[in-house]
C-alpha cells in the first residue's frame, strides 16, 4: 500500500513539474512578444517625434527654449 502512495507522488511531482514548466516557458514567449511590440513602438515614436523636429526645427526650439525658461523660474524663486 505504501508504495502505491509513492508512486502516486511521483506521479503528480512529475505532472506538476512538466505543468510549471509549460507554465513558464508560455510566459516566456509571452514577455518575448510583449518586449518586441514594445520595442516596435518605440522605435517608431521616436522615429516621428525625430521627423516632427526636423520639419518644425523653430517650433521645437521655442517649445525648449520655453519649458528651459519656465523651470529655471521655478527652480530660481525657492
């Protein structure tokens, strides 16, 4: 009898284990995919925010200019 109780746990040991293991390498590739897509939309962000800048170089410039202005001012008055 008692040995009928060991092979039961190796059984489910074996079984959880291969479970976990599948478990695991599915949030993997998840994550994988998830990294790339990421990736993805970054590089196409800064690809159009690049494109924006060079299209309006004077815009951006008076925008930095302004955002260097306004927390000068506020790092200024403390």
């Amino acid at each position: 009898m008692s040995r009928n109780y060991r092979e039961d746990t190796r059984h489910y040991y074996r079984d959880a284990k291969r479970r976990g293991r599948k478990s695991l390498d599915r949030a993997r590739h998840r994550a994988d995919d998830i990294s790339h897509e990421l990736v993805e939309n970054a590089e196409e962000a800064w690809r159009e925010t690049d494109d924006y800048v060079h299209r309006n170089a004077w815009s951006s410039m008076g925008v930095a200019a302004l955002a260097g202005f306004a927390i000068g001012f506020l790092a200024g008055r403390r």
